[in-house]
C-alpha cells in the first residue's frame, strides 16, 4: 500500500474537493509522459494502478528477440528468460519499469503535469460550485476598490463589482458584508468569472424568497418586478392560497420583513401591489399610491388610458415621472395618464361630469350630487371602467 500517495489523495479530496480519480489519472498521465521523455516512446508503456491502495506499476511490454535493435521496444531472451523462464523468440515480456531511473528532466515534466492537473481540477471545482448559485445571491466581503469598480471575496474566489452594477450612492468600506446577485459565471483558463450585481431586479426577488417562507415554498408568487436600484422598487404577488394575503405576508408583522429587505438595499422604497390577470385592475394597483378614475387598457396594442383626479395628477406620474415608469415596467403597458380635466378636453369625459359629481379638493371629492346619476349616459365615448378592450 502506497501510504504516502493515500495521504496526499485524502488532503487534495478534502481541501480543495479534488477527486481520487482525477489526480490517480492525472499520475497515470504524467507517468507516460515521462516514459516518451526517457525512452523516446510510450506506445509500448501501460501504467497499472490500483484505486483502493493506490499501488501502481509502471510496465513495458517488449518483444524477445536474438538481437536487439531498438532498446525501447525489444529485449533479449536471456533478459526476458530472467522475468519469465517460459518466454521464448517473438513472444512479448512485460518489463518492469523503475520510475526512480527516470531523468531529472523527465521526472520535472511529471511533475508539472501533476501541478497543472491539480490547478486544473480546482478550477474546475470553484467553476462548478458557483455555476450552480448562477441567478441566486450570496454574501460577499468588499475587500478594497479597484479604480472605480470593488474587489468582491466570495470565499473560494474573488468577484469584480463593476460600477454599472453598483447602486449609485451606495458606499462600502473593506470587510463590510454585502449581498450579491450572481448575473453569469463564465469559464476562463485564469478560472472562473463571476460577475455580480446590486441593481438587478432579481436581487429584490431572491431577498425576498430568503425572509419570507411563503414566498420560499410557493405559496406567494412573486410575478413582476420593476425596479429602479437604490430609488424604488415595485413588485407585483399573487397568493395561491385564497387563505394567505400576498401582499401582508411580504409586509410582514409590522413591516418587519419588507424592513429587512429594504435594510439589505441601505433604504430602497419597495411597493407592493396584488397581482391581477385584468390588465386595467393590474394597471390600477401598478400605479398606487395614486388614485384612479378609470383605466381603459388594450392588450393587443400593449397601450392603456388612464384618468386620475386632478389633485392626483402628480403623484400618479411621480418626481420625474418615476412613478408611471416603473408601472409601465411591472404590467408591460405604455401608460398615457390624464387628469379629469384633460380627459374632459379631450372628449374622454363628458363635459358636465365635474359638476354633476360635485367640487373636489385634496381629500376627495365633496358637495351634493346624486348617486344614481351616470355622468356617461346616452355619451357615444364613454370609457368602461376596467374592461379590457378586444
């Protein structure tokens, strides 16, 4: 039993998850390697190992003949009569070869492949190991700043933080812990690559899935997000369960777990809208906080009309239209929004719809008007509310 190979095997195995079976074929290759280096050929070497105890041997088969002429290949009866008495003129003797004769060239070119194989395989094994956690997070450790980009420790290997995937505004100092969202990893002959992200929406996603079990196991579908890194994010649930309330269970009790999530991304706002297979509900709920008159969505064309009061106007479209943006991104519809003024302009709203519903100030409508009264009878353009065009 080859004691000291055994150890050596058990180390690589445990360290650094390299397999007996590789670095054993790994040895076999260098091996006749070696043997084309001192003799000139291997064709006529083969290498016998033995997995369990990892005892090799290292044979040339040779044919006996009276004269030798090519020593690599050939060995006299008298040699082959000395391994095996019943060898005769043509038959083939299986020589021993003492790889302790090998030259000091021959034996460092061994060793390299060896060294190689081994550099090769733990490459390989890194690759593998994040290559299954491609388009998931993990927790990395700023180690310093390269230029404008951030040198991320991943544990068994380093990850570049590129400014474009940085959330602006973010700063981090060595040592800090942060989560990332692994974009691809890419296999290089320096080693893998992995690129990460903290402005893919994605990121709130897998966050989410880790702080809430509901979302974890299936039972609350995460079905759209929107997201705009480090200013507001928007995301739309749907619950499969008639008894679990999509949107309070990513809340959480008093907001603890939507609080965790928005602490991970140093204060990102986060909506969270129920989910609606009606474009024009979805639409709805997309653009809250606001409040909507009427939503005329077309599914064809992709395009939906809303109308909003007055005093909603700016917080339905938000600071630099942030707020239509993002719906516009959740349902996949290009949002025209109105207000009842405009949509009165344009024909959308009949012309006596503000007086017969009464005057309006910041906390809604108010005054007298009658509750049976339809401002769109007998009005040839009369949207209906939250139906969808065919």
């Amino acid at each position: 039993m080859n004691t000291e190979l055994m150890e050596a095997l058990t180390i690589l195995e445990k360290e650094k998850n390299i397999s007996r079976e590789s670095m054993l074929e790994a040895i076999e290759g260098s091996l006749l390697s070696a043997c084309k280096n001192h003799f000139g050929t291997s064709d006529n070497i083969k290498v016998v190992m033995d997995k369990e105890t990892c005892d090799y041997a290292v044979i040339a088969e040779k044919q006996v003949v009276e004269e030798v002429l090519d020593p690599a290949l050939e060995i006299t009866l008298e040699d082959a009569e000395k391994i095996d008495s019943n060898l005769q003129v043509g038959d083939v003797a299986q020589v021993r070869v003492e790889s302790k004769s090998f030259g000091r060239i021959a034996t460092q070119n061994a060793k390299n492949l060896i060294l190689q194989k081994i550099r090769e395989e733990e490459r390989k094994v890194v690759f593998d190991q994040y290559f299954e956690k491609e388009k998931d997070i993990v927790t990395g450790i700023v180690q310093r700043y390269v230029g404008k980009n951030i040198s991320i420790n991943l544990g068994r290997a380093d990850a570049m933080l590129t400014e474009s995937e940085q959330v602006r505004g973010e700063h981090f100092k060595p040592t800090d812990r942060i989560k990332l969202y692994i974009v691809e990893v890419r296999n290089t002959p320096k080693g893998p690559k992995i690129l990460v992200s903290r402005t893919h929406p994605e990121l709130v996603k897998r966050l989410f899935e880790a702080e809430v079990a509901e979302v974890r196991d299936g039972t609350v579908e995460i079905k759209s997000i929107a997201r705009e890194a480090g200013s507001r994010t928007k995301m739309a649930v749907w619950s499969n369960d008639e008894n679990v309330d999509a949107v309070g269970a990513c809340v959480g009790l008093n907001g603890a777990r939507v609080n965790a999530v928005v602490g991970e991304l140093k204060g990102e706002k986060i909506d969270i809208i129920n989910w609606s297979d009606n474009p024009a509900l979805l639409i709805e709920n997309a653009l809250s906080p606001a409040k909507v008159i009427s939503v005329m969505a077309d599914p064809d064309e992709k395009m939906a009309s809303v109308i909003v009061p007055d005093y909603q106007l700016s917080l339905a479209i938000g600071k630099e239209g942030q707020n239509a943006r993002l719906a516009a991104r959740l349902t996949g519809y290009k949002i025209d929004i109105k207000s009842e003024t405009q949509a009165i302009e344009s024909g959308e709203l009949p012309e006596d719809y503000m007086e017969q519903m009464g005057a309006m100030d910041e906390e809604g409508y108010v005054g007298e008007y009658d509750e049976a009264y339809d401002p769109y009878e007998g009005y040839p353009n009369a949207p209906e509310f939250y139906e969808v065009e065919e």
